[in-house]
C-alpha cells in the first residue's frame, strides 16, 4: 500500500494539521512511476524508520493499453 505521512499529530497542532491537509490536497492526484518498493521498519522513537531493503519492480511491457 502506497504510504505517505505528511504530519503527525504529537508533533503538530490541530491548526498545523489542517494547514498541512489543505496543502496536500492542492497537489493531488499524485501521479509516478514506481520502480521500486522499500521495506521499512522503526519504532515510536523519533527518527527511528530505516530502509531494511529496496525490491526492485521489473518494468511493465504490454498491451493494455494503459502506460
């Protein structure tokens, strides 16, 4: 499942919150190539996250119809 965090709720205001949603929002649908997929693991501790290993995708070649 694609994931993005934007922002989290112990290290921001309610208002803070919201003016990051209406920001997101602005630049929404994102649209991207993924080549690639990371495991990640951490824990609560801040800055915690590593990438543990990157899973390379093979390139799509077919007729879908769709790129």
């Amino acid at each position: 499942m694609p994931h993005l965090t934007v922002a989290e709720r112990r290290r921001g205001s309610l208002s803070e919150l919201g003016d990051a949603e209406q920001a997101v929002r602005r630049g929404l649908p994102v649209l991207a190539r993924v080549d690639n997929v990371l495991l990640i693991a951490g824990t609560e501790a801040p800055d915690s996250w590593r990438v543990v290993h990157r899973f390379p995708l093979l390139e799509h070649v077919g007729g879908n119809g769709g790129d």
